[in-house]
C-alpha cells in the first residue's frame, strides 16, 4: 500500500531518525519544510521532502492513494507516555470536595481518591472497563494522540491488577495507536493490608509481580513514590524485583513532596520519572546527568491547583523533558494532548518548539519508543496530525488552547 500525500503547508517535527530525544536547549528548535509532500508505504514513511522534488509526475498509478493536503500543517502524532485511562466510573464528587478546600491528600486520607477508585474497579465487569477505556483511547486518537502508555493501579490486587492488565491488552489488539501497558500495583496500599504498609510491597512483590510477568501483560513497573504513598527504599526494592521480570521502570516522583523519588528513578535507569512539581536544583542536575526523562503532567497541575513543574529550569538544567496527560479520574480527567501543550506554554512557559518535542519525541522516549514515534522521520510509523487548514501557522496550535484545528489523524497511514 503505497500512498501519496502532497501540498502540505508546512510539514513540522522532521528529525534524522538516529535521534532518540532532545535534552535541554536542543528542545528549541523544530525543523519543518514548507510546501512538502509525504509517502506511506505499509503504513510507515518512506520519503518526504520539497514538492519541488516529489516524485508525483511519476504516474499517479505509482500510488495507491493520493491525498491533496492543501493549506495543511502537518506533525507527527502525539506520544501520550503517562496514562491511567483504565477506571471505573468517575470522581466528580470528590472534584467538589476540592471546590471546597479539601487536599488531594486529605481526599486521599479520608479513603477517597485511588481506593475510591480501585473499590468502583473492583465491582466493575472487564466489559464495563473495556467500553469505557475504548471510548477514552477513542477520544485521544481522535485528537491526535499516537501512542499511549496506560497504567494499571486501580487495582491493588493481584485479580484486579491482571483485570486492567487484560483490558490494556484488549485495547492493543484492536488499536493500531500504539499502546505500552505498565503494571502500577505499589498505587495505594489496598484496603485489604490497611494499616499494613510493608505487607502489601511484599504482596506486590512475591505475588503481584510473578502474575503480571508470567502472563506477559506489562512492560513498565510503576510506583507512586511520594509523601504518604510509598517510600524510596519500598519503591527501590519493587523495582528491583521488577527488573528481574525484565520490566524497566516509570516512577511517579516529587508530586506532594520532594520524595526521593526522583533519586531512586535515576538510581535504577528508570526510564522516566514523572510529575515533578516539587523537583528542585538537586533533581534536575541528577537527571541531566542520566538518560531518563523528566515527564511532567500540567494537566494534573491545573486540575489539582498544584505548582507546575519547573520545565524551563529543567531545560535549562540539560535535561530531557517530556509532557504527557496524566488522563485519570483524580488528578487529570482529560486527555487532549493539544491542551497539554498549550499548559505548556502558558503555564510552564516553555517556546511552542519546545512545547511541541515535549509531546512528540520525547513523550516517544518515555516510551522507549523513539526509533518508531515522535518525530516525521524515514522508517518511523506514518501516524500524523493533519490540522485544519485556516490554522495560519505552528505558533496558533497552541496559542488558540480550546478550537478544534484538527483536521485528522492518520493512523499507520490511514
Ligand atoms: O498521576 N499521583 C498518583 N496517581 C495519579 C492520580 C491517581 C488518582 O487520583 O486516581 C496521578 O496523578
Ligand atoms: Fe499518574
């Protein structure tokens, strides 16, 4: 299946495909051709360039399909690299108890919050789940999302924990969006170990781990690293064990507190630590240090009325810096990943160019997926955004923060 996609306004996002993520000030800069065409084969690019120099007066049969994207601006598609959109109903109830002053913590606290959520998970059906999150992916893809990690963590028992897992799966199987699961199990201490911390790391441990690595169901290990959820040395040693099982970690870090977590992520080659609202000097010199990548989550900012995460210090610290949804229903009920970069900019204060490899190459390195995602490169898989083609230029994506400008979202070439 060879198709044709010429006229592009502006073709955005194009990176030597040997480029894995940008690390501080190299985040500045996006490189992008004017008046481009693009060529899918199987569902992967396989050329682009000047319209100068399409290969169009080869015979239009050359081509399977042939789209004329006049007045468009094209980019890759988003790399949605942290996701919990596996949940049982929703927590608009605690959203007013916030109204009204409660603390995400207090929520927490008073049972609220993720065990609010894992008591609804457990009382739901695997088909309940499944059209719910379908209808949540649904959504993302249509706004441009390409690639998307979700996490299990509602759960907090081993069957429910491989129920989320299981709806994960099912999801990838009938998505072409690409999909990295990530077991979350050290979420909450489940009600079932109330009062018995300890216990339950070494039921995440010696049961919950094997479960997951034996049916195959996980690529990531997760845990919520921060004041009143699990320690460094908890998160240390579920990662270890984790590491046995072969999967890498994601550490959610320095959200309610300056954790450690961000010192364990490293630590271990955590692949990124994310959140990072209370990151100060000592985290982002550790991790311009590393190769792991510095999520940050202004959807969960917003929502929470947290401090955002200081992204312009992390750039200019060297590091490598990844925006990404947080889409849950506490902290994030949301998954436009067009407003993610919007917060970017006028929140975190980061360029439009720095805001826009945040959500693409480096949400793909989050991923572990940079050699296929992120970036208009040869060999990478063809999923782009096309926008609306009134848009005037790149700059007005994330200036016009609530208009629909996207046209549509090709999917592996399609
Ligand atoms: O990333 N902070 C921890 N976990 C989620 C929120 C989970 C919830 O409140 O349901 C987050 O914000
Ligand atoms: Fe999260």
């Amino acid at each position: 299946m060879l198709t044709l996609f010429k006229n592009i306004k502006q073709l955005r996002g194009i990176l030597p495909v040997s480029v894995r993520y940008l690390r501080g000030h190299e985040m500045d800069t996006v490189i992008s051709i004017d008046n481009a065409y693009l060529i899918a084969r199987d569902g992967f690019i396989e050329d682009f360039g000047s319209m100068d120099s399409c290969p169009i007066s080869a015979t239009s049969a050359t081509f399977n399909q042939v789209y004329d994207l006049s007045g468009s601006i094209v980019t890759p598609t988003f790399c949605d690299s942290h996701t919990h959109i596996v949940y049982a109903g929703s927590r608009q109830g605690e959203f007013v108890d916030k109204i009204n002053g409660l603390s995400y913590e207090e929520i927490a606290r008073r049972g609220g919050g993720i065990l609010n959520s894992a008591d609804r998970l457990a009382n739901a059906s695997v088909e309940e789940l499944m059209r719910d999150a379908d209808r949540r992916l649904n959504y993302a893809i249509k706004h441009g999302t390409g690639a998307i990690e979700i996490k299990s963590g509602y759960g907090l028992s081993t069957e429910s924990e491989l129920k989320m897992l299981e709806v994960i799966k099912s999801l990838k199987e009938k998505h072409k969006c690409d999909i990295c699961a990530t077991f979350l199990g050290a979420h909450a201490v489940g009600r079932a170990f109330a009062g018995r911390q300890s216990e339950y790391v070494d039921y995440v441990i010696n049961d919950m781990l094997p479960a997951v690595a034996r049916q195959g169901v996980a690529r990531f290990v997760d845990v919520f690293c921060d004041q009143g959820f699990f320690t460094p040395e908890e998160t240390s040693r579920i990662i270890e064990a984790a590491s046995a099982h072969g999967m890498r970690p994601k550490i959610h870090a320095n959200e309610l507190a300056a954790s450690g977590g961000v010192q364990v992520g490293v630590a271990h080659n955590a692949l990124s630590v994310d959140h990072l609202e209370r990151a100060g000097e000592e985290e982002l010199r550790l991790l311009a240090q590393s190769d792991t990548v510095a999520t940050m989550l202004p959807g969960a900012s917003f929502f929470l009325g947290m401090p955002y995460a200081p992204a312009r210090q992390a750039i200019d610290h060297d590091c490598i810096v990844a925006l990404a949804s947080d889409w849950n229903p506490g902290s994030s009920p949301s998954g436009s990943m067009p407003f993610i970069m919007s917060l970017g900019c006028i929140k975190m204060k980061l360029t439009p160019e720095q805001s826009f490899n945040a959500v693409t190459i480096n949400g793909a390195a989050a991923m572990g997926l940079s050699h296929l995602y992120g970036s208009i490169s040869r060999s990478k898989v063809a999923s782009f955004i096309v926008y609306k083609p009134y848009v005037p230029d790149a700059n007005y994506i994330p200036y016009a923060y609530s208009e629909d400008l996207i046209d549509s979202v090709f999917i592996c070439g399609k």
